[in-house]
C-alpha cells in the first residue's frame, strides 16, 4: 500500500509539472481547446507537433494527427464511424 501511495504522489507531483510547464507556452491555448484534451494529454500533443508551424497550416491539418477528427471503418456491409 506503501508503494501506491508513493506512486500516487508522484504522479500527481509530475502532473503538476506538466501543467505548470503546458500553461507557460503560447500555444497551450490551441492544444488545451481541443475536444478530449486534458492537460496531459494537451501538453503531450504539443510535445509531438513540435514548434514548427508550416506543418500544420490550418485547424484541419492539425485535427487528424491530434486524434480528433472522424474515422470512417468499412467491413463488407458494416461501416462505423468513431474517432480515433
């Protein structure tokens, strides 16, 4: 139990960084506004694309590699639209 305590405090300490660290960039605004975008997952997506703004001219060309655009599934007759 020791150990999950630990563990938690950590997590929560590191989680405390990242926001802190998210909050301090310029663009945490964009990254922070997508749908399903917490902190973390906000500050990892920013990681990712980097600083480098001609790769991603435009909202659109942003949204697919950040996971939030439709996703059309076909399967013989089935077809199912999720999001990635």
């Amino acid at each position: 139990m020791a150990t999950l305590t630990t563990l938690t405090a950590q997590i929560k300490a590191l989680e405390a960084d990242i926001a802190a660290q998210l909050a301090a960039h310029p663009d945490a605004h964009i990254f922070t506004s997508l749908p399903r975008a917490g902190i973390v997952r906000a500050a990892r997506l920013l990681a990712e694309t980097g600083d480098c703004r001609a790769r991603f001219p435009d909202p659109e060309s942003l949204a697919g590699p950040a996971g939030v655009t439709p996703v059309t599934r076909r399967s013989g007759k089935h077809t199912s639209v999720g999001v990635r």
